[in-house]
C-alpha cells in the first residue's frame, strides 16, 4: 500500500499535491500513533481570526455569519493577543445585571469588578475580549491537549507557534476525530 501510495504522489505534479488525510495516513506522512498523535495532525489550520481593534458589532456580525461562538484575537502582525466568545457578548447584553459582582474587601473585590464593568462599556474587540487565553503549539501531544482541555472545561484551545502567531485552533470535535481514527492508545 505504501509503495503504491509513494509511486501516485510520484507521478503526481507538486502543484496538485494537497494530500488528504486518508492519504496521508496510508502513507504516514506527519502521523504519529496513539499518544504520540501532535495536534498538527488535527487542528483546524484556516481559522477565523478577529483584529482587535474591530468593533464589536463588527465581530458579532463575522460570528453570526461564519456561524462559531468565538473566534481568536490578533494585532496587526497575527500574533495572538487574545480571544473573544458569545460569552463576552453577554456582558454587554446583561449590563448591570451580568453576575460576578465579588463581594469582600475593596482590594479583593476591585479587579473582578473593574473586568466585568470593562466587558459591559467595551466598544471594541480589544476592549471586551478575554486576554491571555490558553494556547498550545502544533507538537504539543493530542493526549496532553485532551487532558486540558478537560482540566479547563473549555471547548477549543487556540494553536500558536513559537512567537505567539495564530497557526490553528483543536476543538473537541478534533478530539472526537482522533477517536475515531482508531489511533487512540490508552496509555
């Protein structure tokens, strides 16, 4: 199989080689198996991007359209500077009623506060989204990004190369793929 597979990409011009995944995993191009599976074999590579300094309407309208819940933040060079989510949209639509009003000392109780009165005014992406949002990069190990997104109970995880550019995004349902790759090892 694998020698058949190397003699069609052989014949193949380079111009055409957009490899498949089945193709690829009859070959064992960029494949690990089980737990060494990278989420570079799994990630979603064209990934919405918002710019910061978008409005927020703006931003509603891309998710709506593109239909996704959120979408990663970028500045004028790509590199991810945050993430912006339905959730935060929420805010805006609670007002003053949007839960997280931290009770206690004034010290303790200021930055939770000051967050969630920022996310109510935001006009901008860059103003409501939420920053430093959890990353990884293309050979972090499926397994290890599974046990995080799991430790987190977050959905996706946004993928960044080693100067913080946006390179993809591994949602559970990348996870789900590779359950059903049936290259899953339980180790």
């Amino acid at each position: 199989m694998r020698s058949l597979a190397v003699i069609l990409l052989l014949a193949t011009p380079a111009s055409a080689l957009n490899i498949g995944s089945a193709i690829k995993k009859a070959v064992g191009v960029g494949q690990s198996v089980g737990h060494k599976t990278l989420v570079s074999d799994y990630m979603a590579k064209n990934v919405v991007a918002l710019k910061a300094t978008s409005s927020l309407n703006e931003a509603a309208e891309q998710l709506v359209k593109k239909k996704i819940r959120g979408a990663p933040v970028v500045d004028e060079t790509g590199k991810l500077v945050g993430v912006l989510s339905q959730f935060d949209f929420l805010y805006k639509a609670a007002g003053r009623k949007s839960p997280g009003q931290s009770y206690g000392a004034r010290s303790e109780r200021y930055a939770p506060n000051q967050r969630r009165r920022d996310k109510i005014g935001a006009q901008t992406v860059g103003d409501a989204m939420s920053k430093n949002p959890l990353t990884v990069t293309p050979d972090t190990i499926m397994q290890d990004a599974a046990a995080l997104l799991l430790e987190k109970k977050i959905g996706r995880l946004i993928v960044v190369d080693d100067e913080q550019q946006l390179v993809g995004l591994l949602s559970c349902t990348d996870v789900m793929e590779l359950v059903l790759s049936g290259d899953l090892e339980i180790v």
